[in-house]
C-alpha cells in the first residue's frame, strides 16, 4: 500500500509547488529544484515527507513483509542509480541508451530500479517471470538488452535467459542480482558476466 497520497497527487504536488519558477520548500526549510525524472520526484517526496510510510510489501507466506518510508525508499533508489551507474561503466556499458531486462517480483527494489535506471538514460523492460526461459531469452535479444537484472527467487532463470539470448557469437548481457539473489546460484556469480546489484 502507498502513502495516502497517490503518486500522482504527489507529482501534481510537487509540480504546483514550482509553477511560474516558484522555489518549493521541504522539510527543515530546504529548497528542492524542479524534479525533472520519477526519481527526482522520489528525492522531493522524501524530503517532504521524511518517514511517513510510503511502502509497504506483502508475502503471502509472512504478511506484512516491510514497510519503507519515503526517505528510506529515496535512499534506496539512490543506492540502486549509483551501484547501477558504477556496474554499467565498470563493464563498459554507456547508460543512455542501454536497456535493462528485469526479471523481479513486486517489491521495492524493482519499483526503485525502475525509477533509477531511467535517470541514468537506461531503457527498463519488464519481464514476466511466469513465461519460459526461452521466450525470455527471445524477447532480450530481441530488444537489445545488454543487462539482465534478477530479484530473489529468479536468479536461476535470469541465468538461463542470459544464455539463452546468446547467438551467433554475440555477447551475452550482464547478469545483475539485487539483494539476496546471488546466494540462489551454482555455481556461484561469474565475475566477469555476472554481478551483484546492491
């Protein structure tokens, strides 16, 4: 569940605070700029809200998984949009322009990947992790994706796809794993393919 405030009553919010070059005030009196990406709407929330509940994550075995605040979530795409940047330019791939194949679960690592890689000019395609490995293999090739990003409980297919989508001597995409997935693999991460994202 989210904030009471929808997202979009948030961007709204946030956009009329700046209509006419207006400089918008958040917590402790501090002026935010214009946010121009999801992402910097996420870093204005936070620091308009700070930590009142924005998230909450669910499991059907558990319940009540987590529930993250607005600053805790900002931080968390923060987190996510600089280990991404720092995997991308260690391997040699320019982020505007690139696109990313995720294959995760609802949860708030995907929502902040899914806000982080676009600041950085990467291109999101969303996976559905029910369909066939091969299906997905095909669809990343098909797209381009020179990264394949996992969530926990999908690294062993995020592998098979990231095979899958080899063909005629083109390279593979990266494999990159968010918070806990590595520890799913055997053999362990490859590291000059494969890297954990957190």
């Amino acid at each position: 569940l989210f904030h009471t405030a929808t997202p979009q009553a948030l961007l709204r919010e946030a956009l009329a605070g700046f209509a006419g070059g207006d400089a918008a005030v958040g917590r402790g009196g501090l002026k935010m700029a214009t946010p121009t990406t999801l992402a910097d709407l996420a870093g204005w929330a936070a620091s308009r809200y700070g930590d009142a509940p924005f998230l909450q994550t669910w499991s059907a075995h558990r319940g009540l998984d987590a529930t993250l605040s607005f600053h805790a979530f900002n931080e968390l795409e923060c987190r996510f949009r600089a280990a991404l940047a720092a995997l991308l330019a260690s391997h040699g791939v320019r982020p505007k322009g690139a696109r990313l194949a995720l294959l995760c679960h609802a949860c708030a690592d995907s929502l902040a990947l899914t806000l982080s890689a676009p600041a950085l000019g990467v291109t999101v395609v969303s996976l559905n992790w029910k369909q066939p490995a091969a299906t997905l293999a095909l669809l990343t090739r098909g797209l381009g994706c020179e990264v394949v990003t996992a969530g926990r409980g999908l690294a062993a297919l995020a592998r098979e796809v990231v095979c899958g989508a080899v063909v005629g001597g083109g390279g593979a995409p990266l494999l990159f794993l968010l918070s806990g997935a590595e520890s799913e693999l055997s053999p362990p991460l490859h590291a000059a393919r494969e890297a954990p994202l957190t």
